[in-house]
C-alpha cells in the first residue's frame, strides 16, 4: 500500500512536469536496453607462460593472451615450438603456473642457422578465440595476433 501511494505521487509529479516525466521514461528506456546487452566474454591472460633457458646462454620468453570465456576452456591446449640454433641444448623449462597451468606443453628444436630464434605458438580449442602471442629473447619482444587452431609465428 505504501509503495503505489509513493508510485502515485511520483506519477502526478510526472504529469504535472513534462520535463521530467520525460527524463524518466528517458532512463527508463535506457536502463531497460542496457540490461539486454550481455556481458562481453571474459578475457583469460595466460599467465603460465614458460621461460626457456639453453646451453649457448640464451633465455626464450613467451606469453599468450587468449580471449575466452573461463567456462569454455574445456579442451584449451597452448604448445610453443622454439626454433633456436643448431647446437643449442635445453637447459630448463620454468613454468611460471597461472590460470593455464597444465594446459601448456613447450618443443624446442635446435633447427636454426646462425643466431637465429624463432617461435611458433598454436592454442588449439573446440572454441574460435582470438589469441597475441609474445615472444622475447633479448631485444625488444615481438607480438602477433590469430586464432585458436592457427599456428602464429613469431621472428626474434
């Protein structure tokens, strides 16, 4: 009884000035429409992403940003291929854990000429997402973008 007597009131207010009766159908409308629009998809920041330390000195640091929803990680996979130069031997995988732990393998392939490095990153997933990968090793990082189940290659 007491809410549609405060109803009432704010009713005849309303009548009595266009103006603002007109403001509240305004936001009513908007509030209305915004509580339609769904949420965007969470985004998932890799943050197991591995440190690769081998024989000639060098360190190997990769990173993966995936965009994915935390309830469709399902069957996400991240497996980083390092191609380094021929000769180099690894010396320890760190994997830094994070919300991906468990769900990232790392090959490292002694392939290369030279002092060359290279990286290859492929997040496989029932689920289209977008993935940037990152990769390091001593000057500044390069970052390349795709989707889940596109190999990205990345050029140090």
């Amino acid at each position: 009884m007491q809410n549609s007597n405060k109803l009432r009131k704010i009713m005849m207010m309303c009548l009595r000035r266009p103006a603002i009766f007109s403001l509240v159908l305004c936001l009513s409308a908007l509030f209305g429409i915004l509580g339609t629009i769904p949420q965007a998809q969470a985004l998932i920041v890799c943050n197991g992403d591995p440190i690769v330390r081998l024989s000639n000195g060098a360190v190997l640091h990769a990173k993966v940003t995936i965009a994915i929803d935390p309830k469709q990680l399902g069957d996400l996979h991240i497996n980083y291929t390092f191609h380094v130069p021929s000769g180099a031997k690894v010396q320890q995988v760190i994997y830094t854990g994070g919300s991906l732990a468990g769900r990232e393998s790392v090959q490292v392939d002694a392939d290369q000429t030279g002092n060359s490095y290279s990286e290859q990153v492929l997040a496989t997933s029932s689920v289209s997402a977008s993935v940037t990968a990152t990769f390091a090793h001593q000057g500044a990082p390069v970052t390349a973008s795709g989707m889940t189940n596109q190999p990205i290659l990345l050029l140090a």
